[in-house]
C-alpha cells in the first residue's frame, strides 16, 4: 500500500516503514487482534497518494469530506483493519 518495502524488520512479527524523517509506521502481526486495528496517515497530497495506491489494485472502501474541508480516504483489509490517508485543504 506505501509503494515501497518496509525500512526495518525488528524481528519476524515485525516491520517499519520510514515515511519522512522521525515520521514511521510500525506494523505487529498479532493474529489473535486482527480486525482491530486503525489507522490514519495525513499527507500532503491525497489524490496522488491514492492514486499510486489504485495503481497497485487497491482500492479505497470510503471518501469522506468532513466539514472543515477534511478529506478522507479509508482502506480495509480482509481481517477488518483500517488504514486511511487524509489531507487537510490547502492555504
């Protein structure tokens, strides 16, 4: 889903990826919590970032607007997990 491999393997339950600098993901495979887990990345630029993202056959299973402007994009995996990227609007 990131468009590259994870930076670090700590052990093999476990991966990093270095989004920018001091800014990480860090995954657990823990199978007796899968479905539980959420998350959302804030990046600079949404459309392209999911874009990329369709491009490697996933796609996202809601787009919100909050509001404010926020937008939302929210992935799930089989197990139930989410992960979203969000973007605030620009100016």
């Amino acid at each position: 889903m990131l468009g590259f491999p994870p930076s670090i393997f700590p052990d093999d339950r476990e991966a990093v990826w270095e989004l920018a600098d001091h800014r990480m993901v860090y995954i657990v495979q823990r199978p007796e919590r899968a479905g539980n887990a959420l998350h959302t990345v804030m990046v600079d630029d949404l459309d392209s970032r999911v874009g990329r993202i369709s491009h490697r056959g996933l796609e996202p299973v809601s787009l919100e607007t909050y509001s404010n402007g926020v937008r939302k994009i929210t992935y799930v995996d089989p197990d139930g997990n989410e992960i979203a990227f969000g973007a605030v609007p620009a100016g």
